[in-house]
C-alpha cells in the first residue's frame, strides 16, 4: 500500500508532503497506481521548481517520495499563493486515486507540520 502523507501548518498550508511503500496492484513497472502517484508528486516537485522560482528539499527513491518547502513565513505572496495551489494538487490527485481505486492501495493521511 502506499501511505501518502500531507503536513499542513496551522493555517491549512501544505508545506510537506511524502509518499512511502509500493500499491501492490500489479507487478512492478505496470502497476498504474504506483505510477499514477509518482506522476503527480514529482509534477508537482517540478512545478514548485520551475512555476514558483522555489527549490523544495525533496527526494525520490524507489517506492519513496518527499517534498519539503520549508518555512513558509519565507515565501513571497506570489510564490506562497502558486506553492499552496501545486502542494494542494498532491492531495486532491492523490485522494482521487484512493477513491477511484481504493484505500487498500492508497490512503491519504494529514498531519499537522509546525
């Protein structure tokens, strides 16, 4: 199963996010969840890079993903506004996923990050 999990500072802001473990639905290198939530993660990862001018502390192992962005007092009002619309997408992707194809492969955990 793979766990993702969403860290939000006390006013909602997602500032971290990680995904750990492996879906399970099929052999590795065609199971479609897997790739499905590694997609969005490192999209994401991309775009807080090249749309938000920022440079999240991340990592991608097999079967494991994090994305940290820090502080966000540090944040511009531009970058602060464009990271929590990408960070949010990380979520709402992966909820969609555990609703279309069950929690017994994805569960979406928030936490809180301060």
């Amino acid at each position: 199963m793979i766990t993702v999990t969403i860290y939000r500072q006390p006013d909602g802001f997602i500032s971290r996010f990680e995904a750990y473990g492996h879906a399970g639905q099929a052999e590795a290198g065609q199971d479609i969840i897997c790739a499905g939530v590694s997609a969005i993660a490192q999209t994401v990862i991309g775009s807080l890079q090249e749309l938000a001018s920022l440079e999240p502390d991340y990592g991608l192992d097999d079967g494991d993903i994090y994305c940290d962005i820090g502080d966000p007092v540090k944040l511009s009002a531009e970058q602060r506004v464009k990271a929590s619309a990408l960070m949010g997408s990380m979520d709402i992707g992966c909820q969609q996923i555990s609703s279309s194809y069950g929690r017994e492969y994805v569960t979406v955990k928030n936490k809180s990050y301060y």
